[in-house]
C-alpha cells in the first residue's frame, strides 16, 4: 500500500468523522425545537437539490458557444445557482412537517454546502504535503534497498559517427523476465538525477529496457537503478559505463527512408529528434518528433521505430538529431534529407 493512498485514507477517514459529527450536532440542535423529523426530511433532499442547482448552471452555459461559455457559466454559478439552492430549500422547509423558517432552511442550506466546499478545500491545501511525504516516503524505501548487481545486460553496443556532431555510443541494456525498474538515475556534478524521462537526457526507456545515446568523447557516465525482481524486493544497482572499444569500428549512421517515414539503426531519445514535413502546397514545418500527438507511456521515452507520419497530408522530407557538444559548448545538428525520387 503506497503512503499517498494510506494518508488520504486516512485523510477520508477523519473527514467523513468530522461530517458525521456536525451532522449529530445539527440534528440535536433541531431536535430540542421538536422539529427532528423536519430537520431529516430537508438534509435529505439536499443532495437532490444540489443537482437541481448544478443543472440550472452548467446547461445554459453549455448553450453558449465559444469564449462567452465561461463567462456565463460563471455568471449562473452566482446568480442562478444560489437562487435555485437556497429557494428550494425555503420551499422544501416550509413544507416540511412541521415547518421550518426561512432561516433555520438557510442554515441547512449553508452547512450542506460547508461539508462539502470545505472538505475540498482542505484536501486542495493539504494535496503538496501529501506529495512530498510520499516522495521522502520514496526516497528513504530507495535508501534502504539492497545493494545487488545490475540484473540488466548489454544487448547491443555500438560506435556510430554522426555528420556535424562526431561518434556517439550506443548501448541497449535488456531487462530479464520479471524486472520492474522503479528508478533510473544519472550522476551530474556529483549528484544523482533522476533521469531517462527529461528532455536532454541521453537515456531513453523502452518498458524495462532502455537505450543509451552519447558522445564518445564524453566521460564515461555513472548510473544508479533501483529495481524490484520477480519477488517485489527492491534492489538497488551502481556502475559507471565501460569505455567505448577502440578496436570497433565506427560506422556511418544514417536513416532507412520508408514512404510514410523513416527509421535508425539503434533507438534514440525522442527529445533529440525534428522532423521536417512538406505538404503538396510548398509549405514546410520543421518540428519536433512528436509534436501534435499524444505523448506515449512514461516507460516509453524512445523515438518510435520506425517513424511513421501521423499526417497524410504531408510527406516527412527531413530529420534531424540535435546533441549538446560539451568540448565545443555549442549544440551539434546531423541533418539527414530523404533523397530524391
């Protein structure tokens, strides 16, 4: 059980408590005017009453099109739907057995609304402590995992040479059967950051396997992972990179061009990829990868492979991958263009 679901159980729980309690006092306060049964027939159709309120606000404002919507849906919000709430409860009072005042009917009316409003706005207030007790609460479970062996293998490990920016290294690291990786982190400025689902990161994750993408010039990155096995313990898993073998050659890395798009050899960070589209009318667009599209899953941070043109309209004609080139501080751009037909 996470620690957010228990403390807003817990949360919950204190508020239904406290609800149930102002209810118990509200009914004795009833009860000595003799008017009980009154009191119960009105707290129950509030709820009722509410939707009433509701459906007078939020049709009408769904009858008006376009940017006036809000600002009539507001306008009925304090105007109507107050009108409509606190007259049918004087109604709903007044014919009730025996009857209620138009005051005692205004007050069921506002406390029906307080247990309600203020239990929201609590929940609103408190919702950024509960974050960050669950964040400690994860990061002091992190600190007591066990140290383990990175259950991860490298599948594939390359030496590609990129124009405009130089060799890159490549890595795939292949989870086994049963590995839910909870945490990957990279060391920057002697600190470790989580990473491999930020722009910039030279990680990307594809499910449990993720796909390394760097310079080979820089220095060696060092990595942190927490994991849990096939049996749910949480383990946790440290190393730096292995240096690129100078015995491997360097092989030019260009895209396969398909004819709704294009497709590379290993898997790349989506957030290091433009596109460039061209429509039958001359326009061009240069964007990003994804742009315009539903992000996928956070497990999967990868550049799809292949790429495929979500737009039928256009015809992709270019693609790009931009890296940060840290010895020339400047950012390096391997422009690739889909040859003529």
């Amino acid at each position: 059980m996470s620690v957010t679901y228990l403390t807003w159980s817990v949360l919950s729980l204190v508020a239904v408590l406290l609800v149930v309690l102002a209810l118990r006092a509200e009914r004795r306060r009833f009860a000595a005017r003799g008017k009980a049964v009154a009191w119960l027939g009105l707290r129950l159709a509030s709820l009722p009453i509410g939707l009433v309120a509701a459906a007078a606000v939020w049709l009408p404002a769904r009858a008006v099109n376009g940017p006036e919507a809000l600002a009539a849906f507001y306008l009925l919000m304090f105007s109507l739907g107050p009108l409509v709430y606190f007259g049918l409860h004087w109604l709903a009072g007044r014919m009730a057995t025996p009857a209620l005042s138009a005051g005692e009917a205004a007050s069921i009316a506002v406390s029906g609304l307080l247990m309600v409003i203020l239990p929201a706005l609590l929940a609103s207030m408190a919702s950024p402590w509960v974050h960050q007790l669950d964040l400690g609460a994860q990061q002091m479970q992190r600190s007591l995992a066990a140290e383990a062996p990175l259950a991860h293998r490298i599948a594939d490990r390359r030496r590609l040479l990129l124009p405009e920016i130089g060799e890159v290294l490549t890595e795939h690291w292949q989870a086994p059967p049963g590995i839910k990786v909870e945490r990957i982190e990279w060391e920057l400025g002697g600190q470790y950051l989580q990473t491999g689902d930020s722009t910039g990161s030279i990680l990307c994750r594809d499910g449990e396997d993720f796909h390394v993408f760097r310079l080979t010039a820089d220095p060696a990155p060092r990595w942190r992972m927490h994991w849990r096995d096939a049996a749910g313990s949480l383990q946790r898993s440290a190393w730096t990179s292995a240096p690129a073998e100078a015995a491997t050659p360097a092989a030019a890395m260009a895209p396969s061009w398909t004819p709704d798009g294009f497709a590379f050899p290993v898997r790349i960070p989506r957030d290091f990829v433009s596109v460039e589209r061209r429509w039958a009318s001359g326009k061009v667009l240069q964007s990003g990868a994804l742009d315009g599209q539903a992000l996928p899953a956070p497990t999967d941070t990868c550049l799809p492979t292949p790429y495929r043109n979500r737009d039928a309209e256009s015809v992709v004609t270019g693609v790009a991958i931009r890296m940060w080139l840290r010895d020339a501080r400047r950012m390096g751009l391997a422009g690739f263009s889909r040859p003529p037909e």
